[in-house]
C-alpha cells in the first residue's frame, strides 16, 4: 500500500517515521511517499518538487525488511505515478546513490544521477508488432509455395492448405492494424482507451477462419461427389506440407509467448489458428501419402478434414473473445484485490467488486464503507492512495473507480 502525506498528515506521523528511521527530518514543503504493509510504514522517500525537476533528497527502508525490493517498488511507484513527468534527480554525495543505476538512473557528469523518461516504454506494442509481421511474412512464402505446387503436383489437399496460409496472411495484417490502433492513446471521444480493437480484430478472425473452412470444405464435397477422375498427387507435395507444419511450429511458439505476456487476444487467437495449421498440414502429408499407396479420394477427404479443423477453432476463437467483450468476471483477480485491500488498509467493508476488460487493461469498481463522521478530505485521501496502490502492484488495472459510503451503526 502506498500513501502520499499532505502537510498536516506528515506533522500527525512523525513519530512514526522516526520509529523506523532515527535521522528523519521534517520538511514541511517536500513530498513524503510511504510504502506500508500490513498497515505499518515499511519505506518511505522524501523528494522536492522544483518547475520540471524533481530531486530524492531520502528514501529509506526499514532495516529489517531491506533486500525485499521495497527500495525498487517505491522508485518505480514515483517514477509511475506521482512524477511520471518529471525528470527525477538525485544528487551528489546522496546516501542512496549505491543502487540508482539497478532501478533506471543514469550518471551524468557532476556526479548526481537522474531519470529523463518516465513513461513506460511501449514494449507490448513493439512486441506485437514484430510477431505481425513475423506472421505475415511467413504466410505469404507459406501460401505461395503451397498453392503453387499444390496445383503443380495435382493435390488438393495441399492447394486448400495453401489458401489457409493465404487467409492467415489477411488475419495477422488485421492484427497488425488492431496493435496500433489499440495502442492509441484516449482521447475525448475515447475515454477508455482504443484497446477493444484487439477483441474486434479478433472476432473478425473467427469469422473469417468459418468463412475459410466454409469454402474449402464446400469445395472438397463437391469434388467428392462429383464422378470426374481424381489424379494421384505427386510426392513433392509431401515435402512443402512437412516445411509449412515446421514453420507454423514456430510461429505458434512465438505468437502464443508473446500474446499471453502481452495479454493480446487477437494474438494468442492467431497462434491457435497457426497450432491448428500444424496438424493440417501434417493431415496433408498423410492424405498425399494415402492418395498415393491407396486411392486419390483420400487427398480430398483430407482437404475436407482440414476444413472442419479451420472452422472448429474459428468459432472457438469467437466464443473466447465474446467473454471479454461482454465483460465475464475474473473472480480469483477480484478475490486477490479484496484480500489486497483487507490486508493493507484499515477499510473494513468491501464489496460489490466489478471489472472490465479491455485488450491487457483492466477497469475496476469498487464499494468501500468508511466512517460517517470522517471528512471528505480524509474520505477522499484514502480513497485516492488506495487507487494509487493498486495500480502500481496490479499493472493490469488501468483505471479504479472507488465508491465512498459509510458505515452505519
């Protein structure tokens, strides 16, 4: 739990502050920051605030809880929240300078060390984009070389393949416009953000993996049923379907990674589709191989299979994604924030605990009772340092509406 003290606070905790650190000094014009847990002040930073620059005159960590990383977590809150516009300073001959390097600082020839950037770097992005274009990549050699000899060496199976890669080519270009615009910032019209393109991106991958399966499958019964003369395919097939099984191994390697790091779930939808790939191609090479020692018409059972395959996990895909959409609870998170709040604070009602879901964000309301004859000051202090600690330990939750009531006797 986090707290940021105001003039009169700071006066009221003195003795508190000096209980873990016997050189404390009280400036009454700095900011205090405290990290508390179990509701006992653990850490705590002094800095100054001045125009564009914020100097860290102290920050100290209880003796017996050092080596914890709470030193770590209390920069990274400061840096995150409070001054996250500012260029935070810490100068020469600072007791703390021993560890600034590990948590972000740099040195600067006068000796002090400072921090330039405090916005996070935007990784999620940059991550997903590469595995978009990764994907993109890959698909269109994939498709290219699977239709091409799929109609070169009379197979059926691999020419349906081949049109598979090409439907994941148009899905991961989608994916690659949804990673942008997702990362857009909110704007007046936006407030919550543009991360739900993801989710639309991909449904419309769902629908498009049915509407995929739909044609191939449509076609494979109709040459089933139709009385022409099935060719043998010929057994270089085999190899192009055995080279698109280990390619899509790999891309479903890194996509899944990424997506579940990331928490995109157009990406992780394009990595199920690139794991249902790898056992269609590996069908192809069986149908090739059936079609070759035992009759023609397994080449286009195979094609048929597959597209059943493609169809299953696009609607698998919708299903999952319409979750998110329509805002289904995660009860172990919800639980987890409960227990955070109860065992941190001196809140003793929370309830009616909601959340929203959009892209890797999450948007969080909650109810609090809190004595009645309490200011709205205190009221609102609380409120506000309880938001501020959970964004900063739930990186997730982007956004915490808290709703004040009081307990009644």
């Amino acid at each position: 739990m986090y707290k940021t003290y105001s003039k009169k606070e700071i006066l009221e905790n003195v003795e508190e502050f000096r209980k873990i650190d016997t050189d404390f000094i009280l400036n009454e014009e700095g900011v205090y920051i405290s990290l508390e847990v179990k509701k006992e002040i653990i850490a705590y930073a002094f800095l100054e605030k001045r125009v564009n620059d914020c100097y860290l005159r102290r920050i100290f960590v209880k003796k017996d809880e050092r080596f914890k990383s709470y030193g770590r977590k209390l920069i990274s809150f400061i840096q995150n929240t409070k001054f996250r516009k500012s260029n935070i300073i810490v100068e020469p001959a600072s007791q703390i300078c021993d560890f600034l390097t590990k948590v972000g600082f740099r040195k600067e020839k006068d000796g002090s060390f400072i921090i330039k950037n405090i916005e996070e770097k935007a990784t999620r992005k940059k991550e997903g984009q590469k595995a978009a274009i990764f994907s993109i990549f890959w698909n269109i050699i994939l498709a290219t070389t699977k239709i091409g000899f799929g109609i070169f060496s009379n197979s059926r199976a691999l020419l349906a393949d081949g049109f598979n890669s090409l439907s994941d080519t148009v899905t991961s270009s989608g994916i690659l416009l949804g990673i942008h615009f997702s990362n857009m910032p909110e704007d007046e019209a936006h407030p919550f953000g543009h991360e739900k393109i993801e989710s639309i991106i991909g449904v419309i991958m769902g629908i498009f993996m049915i509407v995929t399966a739909f044609e191939l499958g449509r076609g494979g019964i109709g040459l089933l049923l139709s009385q022409e003369k099935r060719e043998v395919p010929g057994f270089i097939a085999i190899y192009f379907a055995l080279f698109s099984s280990i390619v899509k191994y790999f891309m479903y390697k890194q996509k899944m990674r990424i997506g579940i790091e990331t928490e995109n779930r157009a990406l992780i939808a394009d990595a199920k589709d690139s794991r249902n790939d790898i056992f269609s191609s590996l069908g192809v090479v069986l149908g090739i191989l059936f079609s070759i020692f035992i009759n023609p018409i397994f080449d286009v059972i195979i094609s048929i299979l597959v597209s059943i395959l493609i169809f299953k996990e696009g609607v698998s895909v919708i299903l999952d994604i319409t979750d998110t959409i329509l805002d289904k609870q995660d009860s172990e998170f919800l639980e987890k924030i409960e227990y955070y709040i109860y065992s941190n604070t001196n809140i003793k009602n929370v309830h009616d605990l909601t959340m929203r879901k959009s892209g890797d964000k999450i948007f969080l309301e909650l109810h609090i009772r809190l004595p009645k004859d309490m200011s709205v000051y205190e009221a609102h202090k609380i409120s506000e340092d309880l938001e501020s600690s959970i964004k900063q330990d739930f990186k997730s939750v982007k956004n915490t509406i808290i709703h004040l009531e009081c307990i009644i006797d």
